[in-house]
C-alpha cells in the first residue's frame, strides 16, 4: 500500500491574465496563519467520518457568512497531508474563508492511506463502494448549521483521487456547490451531466504518468488501484462541464512557454477552463511534495492563489424567478427564511431550491442531508397568492417530498389550487404571512 503515498498525489498550473500575481510565487507560510483549529466527525452510514476545520478567528454561526473551501487529499494522504501540500489555510485570515481538510477511509489505523470513492478509483473506498457524496454533503450540513456559511460560496477542490472526488462531488452536489477544481484529476467518458450549472478549472501536467495527459489507462505506482477504465484526455475534463453548463462546445486555445490552456465561453457567472502546464508531472504547483518520492511541485506559479482567484470569480449562479425571498411564519408560528437557493423550514428542514418555475408557482428542491427525514431525495413545493386574507399573503403545500429524483419531482402533479382546504395531498394549504422576526 505504500503506492499511494508517493503516487496519487496532485497537478499542475497554468497562468492567466486576472491571476498573473499568483504566477512565480511558491505557497510559504503553508499552515501559519490558520485561524481557529477544529477537529469534528460525524456518523455517515454507520461508518465515523472525520475532518479538519479551519475558521477565521471569532467566526460563529451569528458571524457574516463566508465562504467554505473544502479540500480533497489525493489517494494515500489524509487531511493533515492536504494542509501541507496545498496551503489553503494561510488563506482563512486574509480572506475570511472558512477551509475544511476532510479524511478519505482506508483499512488501516490514525488516518493512514486514505483513498475516495470516485467512481473508478481508488483503491479500497471504490472497491467497498463507500458513500463519499454523502459524507461531503453531511459536513457541508454540519459546518452550515455551526458557522455562518454563505450558500452561493461552496467551493471543492483535490489532488489526483481527490481531484477526481471533486469531479463527482460537483455533479452529485451540483445543487450546493459553486465551483470545482481538481488538480490532476481526470473523467472517464461515461459521467452523467449535473443537475445545476457549476463552474470548473481543470489544472493538470503534460509530465503526469498517473492520469496521462492524452488519457489512457492509469500509470505509475497506483495504477494497480484503478478499476482498469481508461481515462479520458485531460481537455475532455473542460468538454464535459461545458456541455453541463450549457457552454458552446468549442474553446480558445492559447499555447504559452508554460502550458497549454482552454476557456469556454460560458453564459454570464459561469466559467470552464482547463490549464496543461508543462514540465510539471503529479504535483500541486508551489506547495509541498506529497511524499519524498513525488514529483517537484516546482516554483513557477501557486496553484493555491490561481484556484481561490476562480473561485472568488464564481459564486453559484442563483436560482432565478424567486417570488418568495424574506421571512416569513405560518399558521401554526413556525418561522422560515427563503432565498433564491434555500427553502429552510423551522430549524431543521433545509430544501436547496435547484429551479423556480414562476409561471407555474411552484420550486423544486433537494432534501438536506441534515433533514430528519426523507434527507437527500426530491420536493416539490407548490405556491398560490391569497388576495384578501391578512395578515396571510400566500400559501404553499408540499407536493412530494421524498421524491428519487428531480425529474420524479418535477413529474408530481400539481396541487389543487383550487380546493386550498384540501388540495393539499388532502389537507389544507399552509399559510404564510410576513414575519420580520424570523431567522435568517
């Protein structure tokens, strides 16, 4: 097992225009200026998930919502192994961003060897077919519900394992997560698209011999630990989320004395890029070798600063049509707070809205991991106005609320409008008037 260490570690860099500053700076001060320190784990399908956090000094949960960055280690590693390679922490203070480092599974014991589920890699955590999306998706719960964490700023990224993780978190979770960026990840050609739009930068190196750049089985050390299928070429990481996002299918192209590079032209708040940097192999550039028989991640440019350069870039495109933003209670003094992505109920039901159809007033959601019940499936909430009826300006019913997917959910017939007193999957539509008082 001592192949991972050395071999599914991370990628490579490429400069551009905006985030030139970050170009020939190597990551220093890698784990000082962290902020406040935290050790957590939960319970996710029976297994005890762990993982770092790292928080701006004095952030709670009454705090100004900030951004959550949450960084995948590559195959072997672990959370502490991340920190050091990529120096995200030394971001918390200046930027204000909250940085989770969490631990994959393995077999062995204190957090050895870890590996993700991501799909066709790696090593024991596909081959046990561990639910990784569910672990992430339960922290980003976890950590939401502690600190104040700004929902439209969720952002993955990860080396090698842990950049093709990023792949499979960004499509699963498209409906909470930002933007991605794996580093010397790779797609295996048979990924389905993602439900809501996330922006990509792909970062990979032409010397890579563990995700080759033109595609091709896995080599070096690890490639025992593959389930054989061929990646695809690292560009095609852009045409995949290109196509998901609703991008035109052809990028530019720009060929420096650094790297190769390739940007879609995306709709507005969008972005996809993938950048081959040359003379760089399986290395995190400007951090730290993840064992000492990785590659040199070299000094030509730091990966850290170009990645949270994109993400500031792009926050998640809101929901659009939201007629329902504000505060508000219903009949029975339950209290709610509503934007353009989050339907949340009370204090324990949380509904990421993916879509509003306005015409037809009603939103479909995805249930929180957190929910008591029925969490991670499908709800359709329908609306109608109720003229006439202060201090009631509206009212909802759940339609379906344990739906499998969100084209079952969209498929629900409508309520009845027309019977509120029992139109409601045979009860009463909920009202809902204007409360200032409600958390938000």
């Amino acid at each position: 097992m001592t192949w991972l260490c050395a071999a599914l570690l991370a990628a490579t860099l490429l400069p551009t225009a905006s985030i030139a500053n970050a170009q020939r700076r190597p990551i220093r001060d890698r784990v000082g200026n962290r902020g406040s320190e935290q050790e957590h784990s939960l319970q996710v399908d029976g297994r005890t998930r762990s993982y770092l956090l790292r928080t701006p000094r004095g952030h709670g949960p009454r705090s100004t919502a900030a951004p959550l960055v949450i960084v995948l280690h590559g195959g072997g590693g672990n959370a502490q192994n991340a920190e050091r390679m990529t120096g995200f922490t030394r971001l918390v203070e200046r930027e204000r961003i909250l940085v989770a480092y969490p631990n994959g599974t393995g077999r062995q014991a204190r957090n050895a060897l870890l590996t993700w589920n991501a799909g066709h890699c790696c090593a024991s955590a596909m081959q046990e077919q561990v639910n990784d999306v569910a672990f992430i998706d339960a922290l980003i719960s976890k950590v939401s519900r502690e600190y104040a964490v700004d929902p439209a700023r969720i952002y993955v990224t990860g080396m090698s394992n842990g950049g093709m993780m990023s792949h499979r978190i960004g499509r699963e979770l498209s409906h909470r997560i930002a933007a991605i960026a794996p580093v010397v990840g790779a797609v295996f050609g048979d990924e389905q698209p993602a439900a809501s739009p996330v922006s990509a930068i792909m970062i990979n190196g032409l010397l890579d011999e563990s995700v080759p750049a033109n595609g091709g089985p896995p080599g070096g050390p690890a490639k025992g630990q593959w389930d054989g299928t061929p990646a695809r070429p690292n560009v095609d990481q852009g045409h995949f989320w290109a196509r998901s996002n609703g991008c035109p299918a052809t990028p530019t192209s720009s060929d420096t004395r650094q790297a190769i590079t390739w940007r879609w032209l995306c709709p507005a708040g969008l972005g996809v890029e993938v950048h081959q940097v040359k003379n760089v192999g399986h290395a995190w550039p400007g951090g730290q070798r993840g064992s000492p028989r990785g590659d040199d991640p070299g000094n030509a440019m730091n990966a850290t600063d170009i990645i949270w350069a994109f993400f500031k870039a792009h926050p998640k495109s809101r929901a659009t049509g939201s007629p329902l933003g504000g505060a508000w209670r219903d009949d029975y003094n339950v209290r709610y707070a509503i934007n353009d992505t989050l339907f949340r109920q009370g204090a324990r039901l949380r509904y990421h809205v993916l879509s509003w159809q306005t015409d037809q007033q009603y939103l479909i959601a995805r249930n929180d991991a957190g929910n008591p019940a029925d969490r991670g499936l499908y709800t359709r909430i329908d609306w109608m106005e109720l003229p006439g009826m202060p201090p009631y300006t509206w009212a909802y019913c759940l339609t379906a609320y344990r739906a499998p997917t969100a084209d079952s959910a969209r498929a629900t017939p409508p309520a009845d409008r027309s019977n509120p007193r029992k139109g409601c999957n045979g009860f009463p539509f909920t009202r809902m008037a204007p409360d200032s008082s409600a958390a938000q």
